[in-house]
C-alpha cells in the first residue's frame, strides 16, 4: 500500500512538473518570436532543447507509471 501511495504522489507531481514545463515553453516560445539579439536567440534555443528534452522524459513516466485503483 505504501508503494501505492508513493506512485500516487509521484504521479500527481510530475503531472503538475509537465504542467509547469509546458508554461515554461510557451514563455520561451514568445521569447523567439520577438527580434532578439543572435546570442539570446541561440540561448533561448538550447533551454528550450533542453525543457523539450525534460518534458519528454516527464511524459514518458506519466505515460508508463501505473494508475493508483
């Protein structure tokens, strides 16, 4: 039951970790859009590489944790 109630909680926390990622990468989306500087268009890009990576891997756990009954 313990290990139940920890794939709950792990559950409920990377659904609202994805839910902040997603924020996170629209923010940094409607940063790309506006004329930037070419070093700030590029740093922007690898964060966004990088929160696309991190949204992935938190979507493939939510995907394949098992659902508390």
């Amino acid at each position: 039951m313990a290990s139940r109630m920890i794939s709950t909680e792990i559950y409920a926390a990377s659904l609202v970790h994805l839910s902040v990622l997603d924020e996170f990468i629209r923010i940094v989306e409607g940063k790309l859009e506006a004329p930037i500087a070419p070093f700030l268009h590029e740093s922007l890009t690898d964060l966004l590489t990088s929160l696309s990576e991190q949204r992935e891997t938190y979507s493939t756990l939510v995907d394949e944790m098992p659902r508390a009954a």
